[in-house]
C-alpha cells in the first residue's frame, strides 16, 4: 500500500489506515455503512450503544467496531451472520423499553432507532414484562424538552456539554433501566450551543422546542446553505414548508463549522416568516399611493427615478458577492459609490464573530467601504435591520427600495422590489477567514415568485447603460474572479436549489 501503510481487511477489502484511528473510522471512510448510536467523529468514544458490533476472524466474539483498534492483517466482517445476530439482539434490547410512539415523535423519518429497527431487528419482541416508565415532556432549559422513555442511554448530549462546550449542564442518573439524563445543580443550559445536543440524539429524545410538532419532515423540503448570522458562514440545511422556514441545522464542514452551530444563528429566521413581507414590486403614484406593480413596470419606474437622483448604493451586508458587484456598477453608472452596512459584536471564543455581516470580506475585496453614519444614497438594499437601521436607511433619502419587510422602507422610496431573505436567494457569500461559499434558496420557503435582486440590479442596469452587457450567473462570476482580490480564490460549484428529505 502507499506510504507502507498498514492493512486491515473488511468485507474482503484491503485498506489502509492511519495509527489511533478505530475499525468504525476505517470503515466510514471506504464508504462502510456500519450502524452506530453512541459514536460520533467530534466527541469521545463511549462504546456503550453496542451497535456497531462486526466479527474478527480469530476472535470468539464480536466486537465493538468504534473501540476496536486495527492491527495489521486484521480481517473484519460487517455483514456476516454472527455480527448480524449481534446487533439484532443489542436492537432488542433497546427496544424492550422504547415506547411505541413514532406516530407523534418529531424525530420520526430521520430516527436511527427507527430505521435500523426495520434493517437489524428481529420484528417481534420476547419479553413479556410491562415497560418501564420514565418521565416525559422534561424541560431541559428554555429551547430543549427531554423524554427519558425514549433515551438509549447513549451519552452523546453528555460529552458534548463536556467535551465541546465544557459547560457540564448534562449528567447520568440512575441505573440499569432507570438510568436518564438529568440537568446538573445548575438547572439551565449556559452554552450558547445548546441546541446541538438535539442534532446529536439518534432518536427523539431531545426535541426542539421551536420545532417540535411543526411538521413531518416528509412533508418539508430542504436545501444546503449557510447561516447568515454572522460572519463565520456556518455550513447549514433549511428546512420549509408552504412558504415557511421551519427550522435550520447544522451541516459538517470540518474547516468551518465543524459539525455545530450556535443556538442564536439556528433560530435566526423571524425575519424568513415576517407578516410584513413584501411579496411584489411596488410603485407611489404622484398623489402618494402605493400600488402593486409588475416587475418590468417596476424596473421601468426605477429607471426613471434612478435617472434624477442618481448617487450612491447602500447594500447590507448580507447581500452576495453577486448583488454586490452589480450594486458597485449601478452605482458607478450614477456617479456614486456602492457602500455596505452591517451590525457587529456578539462573537465568542468557539464559532461567533463579532462580524455580524455574513459577506462583510466580500464587500471589502469589492473595494466597497463600510457606512457608519448617513449619508445620501439613491438605492437601499436591506434584509436585516440590524445592519441597515432606520437611521441610516432613512438618512438615506433612497428613490428605490430592495427590502425583505415593508416596514424597512423610507418614506423616501419612490419604487420598491421585494428582497428575498437569506433563505431564498442563490449567490456567493466570503466568510471571515476568506472562504468563498454558497448560498441556496429553498423553494419551499418565502412568498412565490419574487424576482432575484441580481436579475432585477442587471435590468436596471440595462435601462441606465444602453452599452451594458447582461451577463446572468456565469458572466458575473467570471467578472468576480477577474478582480484582484479574489483571483487566486477557489469559487464553489452552485448547486441547484432544494433538495427533498430522502436525497
């Protein structure tokens, strides 16, 4: 093998590995799909769900897989009887208690318990005894309820209030078939990672607060993207339905996230859901009237605004690399310059900055300056408050308006175009440490059809310039890597929005 590797053998393959890593390790990474509960790759091995079990030629038993440490030669096998009727007997043990409960369990289509019941069990239960109870509809601080009856005991919330955050709010109690969680002395979570523990249940133990009996998920689709609540730009996946943002989870990326996501950027949507979405282009009349309008009116009526006021562009700084290159030509067409706003503070020592504008890096390789106090612009574009205020939204003065809510818009607006959320919008975002990632609209989620802010930024810059060239997607991002800031970064391939539970 490459490098003299050692060797170990699963399921007739050879494959090498690396010193200290376990058999489960070896075997994820040649795309062995080994069951598991109690391991995951960014905490502690605790080896106590018994699961994972497979058979070791030469042993006369069968083998914890996420403990077992390779040695060279070693043969393993996943699939072969005696690791089968392992793991159906460790199945039913897990099942001797569990209540029968997955028709109103939130974790039901994405429950390992669940599916390695129908994979690995053995369809019928031999214990006559009544089940154990235990207590349910336990508060676990103010965003996490716990039911013990349905908890396998597997650890995982445990070590990460003492692994990751090191806030020691988990403890076991009890044992035998009484064992649960318990809150320590503390009595509340004081992580701002809380919600993580809910991700790491294998089954609906932990259940979300926020979420809980909000939707089955297979009604819900989902779409990979990232959180915009700061500028860290953790990994994520969105999930809606019928026009809401439902909830939001963490996805691993080593380089970024790792595979955790802090409790205020996962329930950071409010704004998604608001009453006060703007759904369509609007135009004032001359007597000061809002009316609906159609998006070439619209286009057509910001023109001729844009036309007599001319100046700057104000963007958030939530806006992609995209909409911000286009806002800097649109500008530089009027005679102004293209400016940024977004809030700061609120970073911690783990995954939070204090750069609470999730494209900020972008807006500064644009050569677009930071706006700190008002000042004249022709054209706002505004998703979060927080980053573009009334104060300086109103100092503004804009004749044209691309806001996510109607109570974002100055009385100075003349035309105004709905601008999707975070959630429902495709581009390119840089986050903190320079990393170029991609955004992805979910289409479950947000008022139907609004037009994209860059599509509508490129129109009007087609009425302005009758020399423009449209570009679309392709041509804006090749105009993005011929500027110098980012012509030695990696640009992410876009992927296409949405994708549904079983993908």
């Amino acid at each position: 093998m490459a490098d003299n590797k050692p060797t170990i053998t699963i399921d007739g393959q050879v494959l090498a590995y690396e010193p200290g890593q376990t058999v489960i390790q070896v075997a994820h990474e040649a795309g062995f799909d080994v069951p598991h509960y109690c391991y995951h790759p960014g905490l502690s091995i605790a080896g106590n769900c018994r699961i994972c079990m497979v058979e070791v030629d030469g042993w006369p038993k069968p083998q914890v897989s996420c403990k077992l440490q390779p040695s060279p030669g070693m043969v393993v096998h996943t699939q072969s009887a005696l690791a089968k009727s392992a793991r159906a007997g460790t199945m039913e043990m897990l099942l001797v208690n569990h209540p029968l409960d997955c028709p109103i369990c939130d974790q039901a289509g994405e429950c390992h318990l669940q599916d390695y019941s129908y994979q690995l069990g053995q369809g019928e239960a031999s214990s006559t005894t009544a089940k154990t109870k235990l207590p349910k509809n336990v508060a676990f601080g103010e965003k996490i309820v716990y039911d013990a009856e349905r908890c396998i005991k597997c650890t995982l919330c445990v070590r990460f209030c003492e692994e990751i955050t090191q806030t020691n709010e988990l403890a076991m109690s009890g044992r035998g078939d009484h064992e649960i969680v318990i809150m320590t002395s503390k009595g509340e979570f004081d992580t701002a990672y809380s919600m993580n523990i809910i991700d790491l249940c294998p089954v609906g133990a932990l259940t979300s607060r926020d979420f809980r009996f909000k939707s089955r998920l297979w009604f819900m689709d989902f779409t990979e993207s990232l959180c915009t609540g700061c500028a860290r730009g953790c990994n994520v996946v969105t999930g809606g339905r019928d026009g809401a943002m439902l909830r939001m989870e963490p996805r691993a990326n080593a380089e970024v996230n790792q595979w955790w996501l802090c409790d205020e950027g996962r329930l950071d949507y409010a704004h998604v859901n608001g009453a006060d979405r703007i759904a369509s282009p609007r135009i004032k009349t001359a007597d000061g009237v809002w009316v609906q309008a159609t998006v070439d009116d619209a286009i057509t009526a910001a023109a001729v605004a844009l036309r007599e006021a001319g100046g700057d562009v104000l963007l958030d700084g939530g806006c992609t690399l995209e909409e911000m290159l286009l806002a800097r030509d649109l500008a530089k067409v009027m005679g102004g310059k293209a400016r940024y706003a977004a809030a700061t503070g609120g970073g911690d020592k783990f995954l939070r900055v204090d750069e609470r504008g999730a494209n900020a890096k972008g807006a500064e390789g644009l050569g677009l300056a930071r706006a700190t106090k008002a000042a004249a612009a022709a054209v706002v574009i505004v998703e979060r408050d927080a980053h573009v205020p009334a104060a300086l939204r109103d100092g503004a003065a804009p004749v044209v308006v691309f806001a996510t809510d109607a109570a974002s818009v100055p009385a100075s607006a003349r035309v105004v175009f709905p601008h999707g959320s975070w959630a429902e919008r495709d581009g390119l975002l840089v986050n903190t440490d320079g990393r170029i990632q991609v955004i992805n609209r979910n289409p479950a989620v947000g008022p139907d059809n609004i037009p994209a802010t860059a599509d509508v930024l490129e129109e009007i810059l087609g009425e302005l310039d009758p020399a423009y060239d449209w570009r679309g997607r392709g041509g804006l991002h090749a105009a993005l890597r011929s500027e110098s800031a980012f012509a030695k970064a990696q640009f992410p391939a876009m992927q296409s929005a949405g994708v549904g539970v079983g993908a």
